[in-house]
C-alpha cells in the first residue's frame, strides 16, 4: 500500500500517537521490545475504507510504546507474533475472526472459531464513512 492512500491523522491534544511502522518490521520491533523487557498490551484493528489499520502497545513499568501498520484489504495477511509474545495469539485470533485477516505462523490458530459472531468476519465488508453531524444547539 503506497503512503498516499494511507490515512494519516494526527493525535488529539492528551492523546499518545501510534506512530506507523512498515510491516516488514512488525516482528522485529516486538522483538526488540520484548529484548528490552517491555510487555504485550494490546493489540486490536480497525476496518478503514482502503486498509485494515493494526495498532499494537507495549509497556513497560511507566513507559508504553504505541504502533500502527496498514494492511491491504483485498489480502489482509499479518506475520505472528505470537512466538514473541506467546499471549499475542488471542488478538490475533479476533483479528482472524473479526477482519479476515491471515496470520501466518500463529501458535495457537483457532481456525475462524475463536469468537462467536452473528455474522462471520463481520469487519470484512466495505466501509461507509458518515458525515460527521453538527454540533447539537444548546436551547437557552
């Protein structure tokens, strides 16, 4: 995916930015966390028009490192790193079931069943973005 048709939004004033990391380092940089003494504290998508954006937080002590990579919709494939960090196979296994995604070399692979969803891989469809609606006026 070209840096074009990423999307880019700065954060809000208080909030801690998720800075973008090529997915050729995904593993790497949890390696080098993990080599740091740093833990896994979560990791969760989210189904943008053109991409699948996969945010990651690790901590340690007082510290949390924040990360974001895109993934291509029409094949949305994310390297493991569940032998890194061997809890990270529960978020991505709901990325799996949630989002379609393929998670090569997952250590504990629940093969789609990990949630229980009324419709299967339900954030696997287009995304309709909505108008942000106006402020409500206060009555005086």
């Amino acid at each position: 995916m070209s840096a074009e048709t990423q999307p880019r939004t700065a954060p809000a004033q208080g909030q801690t930015a998720f800075p973008e990391i090529p997915l050729e380092q995904w593993v790497a940089t949890a390696e080098r966390h993990r080599a740091e003494g740093y833990r896994l504290v979560q990791m969760t998508g989210t189904a943008r028009p053109d991409c699948i954006e996969i945010m990651i937080s690790f901590a340690q002590e007082r510290a949390c490192a924040n990360y974001r990579t895109f993934l291509p919709r029409d094949c949305p494939q994310l390297p493991s790193l569940s032998g890194v960090f061997l809890a990270a196979f529960t978020y991505e296994n709901e990325l799996k079931d949630l989002f379609g995604i393929a998670v090569p070399g997952l250590a504990v692979d629940y093969g789609g069943n990990f949630l229980r969803t009324k419709v299967k891989v339900p954030f696997s469809g287009d995304v309709v973005l909505k108008p942000a609606s106006a402020p409500a006026k206060a009555e005086v």
